[in-house]
C-alpha cells in the first residue's frame, strides 16, 4: 500500500485536523458523495433487550458481495465528512455500506433511556450480528475512525465468542489509552477541549429534552475540563465506581486485543494531537494485528492534497481489499 505524504506546507498536525472539518471541504464532499449515498436510507437496527441503534444504508451498486460497517468518533455521526467521504468510495469498490450511529450521536437521543458511554460495546456488537444474520451471504468489514476505531477493535478481538464472521477490521487513529487521550484533549490545543465539550452539552441538552423527567444535569457549563464531567457522568449515570474502572473498561493496551484472530490493521500518526501514539507500545501483538504508522496525518485528518481530499479514503479501501495480508510493522 502507498505511504501516506503530506502536501508541503500542510504538515501540521493542527492544521490538518482543522482542515479536515473546514466548512468549505464538508461542502465539497457532501456534493460529491450526493448521486451515491443520495439513496442511503435511515434505518434502526434491534439491538435486543430495547436497544435501539440508528444508521445510515447504502445498497451495493452491482449486487451483493461485500458489506463495510463503518463506526464513527466520540461526538460524530453517520453524516460526519470523514464517514461520507470513505463510505463513497467504499461504494464506488461495490460494496453495501452501512454508517452506524453510536447511542445517543446523530440525533439518535430519543431511541435509548440510557445514556451513552463508550463501555457499551455490547449493543454494538449486537448491531453488527443483526446485520450479519441480514445478509449472511455478504463478507463483512469493520472500520471505525477515532473512538469509533476503538469499538471496532474491540468488536473484532471478541468475534469469536460472539458468532461473528469478519472479515477484516481496518481502525484509524483509534483511542489505545483513554486516560492518555482525556489527558491530551484537556491539556493540548484548548480548541480540542471546547469542541468536545460544546458538543457533548448539546448532547446532553437533547437527551433531558427526550427525557425530561428522567434527567436533570444541572448547569452543564460548570464543567470546565472534560475529565471532571466524564467523572461526574461514568460515577452518576454510568454506575462506575470512579473514572480510572471506566476508563480502563474501554482501553485496548495491555491484553485487551491478546486474543485478536480477525486480521486487523491500526493506522496511527505520529503527530496525532488526540491519540499520543506512544501508547501503541503497550498494545499487545498477535499474530493477526499490523499497526502502520505515519509522520504526519493529525486525528483522522490525513489531507492528501491542496483540494482538501483525504488519503484515508483510498486507504480504507485498499487495507479491506488486503483480504488476510497480515503481520506487525511500525512504519
């Protein structure tokens, strides 16, 4: 697969995670992806036990074959740009694409009672089993950018007690360390923090307003780092004894991916402002797992060009096509 190389001048981790939401490229490539995904439908998948997901499904264009789930980061959504643009492409290879909403992300706060916290990983493999057991013909791929990344390592190295049949899982820039990461968002770029916990109030507000005699948060502006409020919401609603049970119950360093048999392929940026990629050494490394790391690329950024195109789309699909090429490389 080719390496990564960022244009001249557009090196910067900062300047490439900020480029990659730039109003003007959303624009771009909600005009672009239109004549595919325009026929994308909203659906809600079963979860079971009352748990309801939405997502987004694009039929293939040439029949049956090959589906691609795609899991997007903390606070993002099936219509984030970085879901649209790799979903195109992802339709252009042929395969039957399906966006997946997170508890409680893409206008989904009315769907569930609980609130989301990214220790749910069961109902998100249940989301994946319905849709196996849907097109059972189909050979399924997981990807995920962020903490999505995360959900789907995690979905993946569990395959085998859970019925499931992946064929690869594809995890950009996923969260290793939660705790390195709360850290890097709260002490970094304050721009990272804001943008987080603007997102999460908003959030929060639809969620006591779909609920409102179940939820009262008081005045949510009085968290003023995210990891007093992911304290204050893992202790109070998610029943966790304090923030380090929480943060660890979500974490893939130490053994947690020991036992991964899907073939599984992390992209990591060494100049990463949200995921410190020093943590990748406390990942453990099996047989089926390769780790590819790049100089530049920010979080989930990755611009291949003075058009504001990403690299990231040509990759995923590349890294999918890669069928069991497996083995551990760092660069």
């Amino acid at each position: 697969m080719p390496e990564y190389r960022a244009p001249r001048f557009l090196e910067g981790p900062h300047l490439q995670s900020l480029l990659a939401s730039l109003p003007l490229r959303d624009a771009w490539v909600r005009r672009e992806v239109q004549p595919q995904l325009g026929a994308s439908v909203a659906e809600i998948i079963d979860c079971g036990a009352g748990v309801r997901l939405l997502c987004r499904h694009t039929p293939p264009p040439r029949g049956p074959g090959r589906m691609a789930v795609l899991i997007h980061g903390w606070e993002g959504s099936a219509e984030s740009v970085y879901m649209l643009s790799a979903a195109h492409r992802l339709h252009r290879e042929g395969y039957r694409v399906v966006r997946l909403n997170l508890r409680d992300h893409g206008g989904s706060q009315h769907l569930n009672e609980g609130l989301f916290h990214s220790c749910r990983l069961a109902e998100v493999q249940d989301a994946v089993a319905a849709l196996q057991r849907r097109f059972p013909d189909e050979r399924l791929f997981l990807g995920g950018f962020s903490l999505g990344g995360n959900f789907a390592l995690r979905v993946a190295a569990a395959a085998a007690g859970t019925g499931l049949r992946i064929e690869r899982v594809v995890a950009v820039c996923p969260v290793l360390d939660p705790r390195s990461t709360l850290r890097a968002l709260d002490d970094g770029l304050p721009h990272y923090r804001w943008y987080f916990l603007r997102r999460w109030r908003r959030s929060l507000e639809r969620k006591r307003a779909a609920f409102p005699g179940l939820y009262d948060f008081g005045r949510l502006r009085r968290f003023r780092t995210l990891e007093a409020m992911t304290e204050y919401f893992a202790c109070r609603y998610a029943a966790f004894p304090d923030l380090e049970t929480y943060l660890r119950g979500y974490a893939i360093t130490g053994e947690r991916l020991a036992g991964l048999a899907v073939p599984a392929e992390i992209l990591l940026a060494e100049d990463d402002p949200v995921i410190p990629v020093r943590d990748a050494h406390a990942l453990a490394r099996p047989p089926a797992l390769r780790i590819r790391r790049t100089l530049h690329g920010g979080h989930c950024a990755f611009i291949a060009d003075y058009r504001l195109r990403s690299w990231l789309d040509g990759y995923l699909a590349q890294a999918f096509a890669a069928g069991g090429e497996v083995g551990q490389s760092s660069r």
